[in-house]
C-alpha cells in the first residue's frame, strides 16, 4: 500500500469507478488520502461499500469528498453477476451482526476504558 494521499493511476481518457451503495463514482482524479488502497476496488466493479463504511465510520470529510465527485447509478443486476458466489448473502449477514453489536453499544467509545488502558502502558513502561 502506498503512503497518503496518491493519487489513483488512469491512463488518458480512462474511468476509475468505485462502486459504493449502489452509486459509481469517478476517483479517476482523486487523490486518496488513505493512499493506492483505493486501486484494490477502483475500475474493477467490485462492489466497494463495506470497505468505505468500516473505514470510513465516522469520516463527514469522506462522504463530503464523495458527493463533489462525478457519479452515476449502478445497474444492480450488473453488481449482482460481478459478485463471487455467496458474497452478497455474507455481507448481508455482516451488516446484521455489525448491526446488532451497534445496539449492544459495542462501537460507542468508552472513555473510561480509555484511561485505564493509557494507564496500563504507563505502569508497563516505567515498572
């Protein structure tokens, strides 16, 4: 993976599309913060929304970023025949556990736990 900020490799006069909740996006001309990890999904129509959402979790500047970017709807029945076999079913399944792990509070941070984990390193560094 490069560092951040590279920019998506296009030849001339060439699309780079992500696909993210049903959407393609032109990153032809985007320079990545996250670096080249971009050019694992970019003109591939891999279907690339789980990666942007877990990476992404808690990013407005990403989203921000994606709706300044040229777009154009996907074709489901497209997506659905470039996905491997039993791939939607299992991100289907990965969205209802992530789901149910977000209502037992699992993803909300926890500054206490925080602190005791800063004071743990502390106490193994100087012991």
């Amino acid at each position: 993976m490069g560092k951040g900020g590279d920019k998506v490799v296009t030849p001339v006069g060439e699309k780079k599309e992500v696909l993210i909740d049903g959407r393609f996006y032109d990153v032809s001309n985007l320079k990545h913060p996250g670096g080249s990890v971009i050019n694992f999904y970019a003109g591939k129509e891999i279907d690339a929304t789980q990666a942007f959402n877990n990476f992404h979790v808690r990013s407005k500047k990403a989203r921000k970023m994606m709706d300044v970017l040229p777009s154009r709807p996907a074709d489901e029945k497209k997506i659905a025949k470039n996905a491997l076999p039993g791939q939607l079913d299992l991100l289907a399944d990965f969205d209802e556990f992530t789901r149910q792990l977000e209502k037992e509070g699992f993803f909300k941070p926890a500054p206490l736990h925080v602190a005791y984990r800063v004071i743990e390193i502390i106490v193994l560094y100087t012991a």
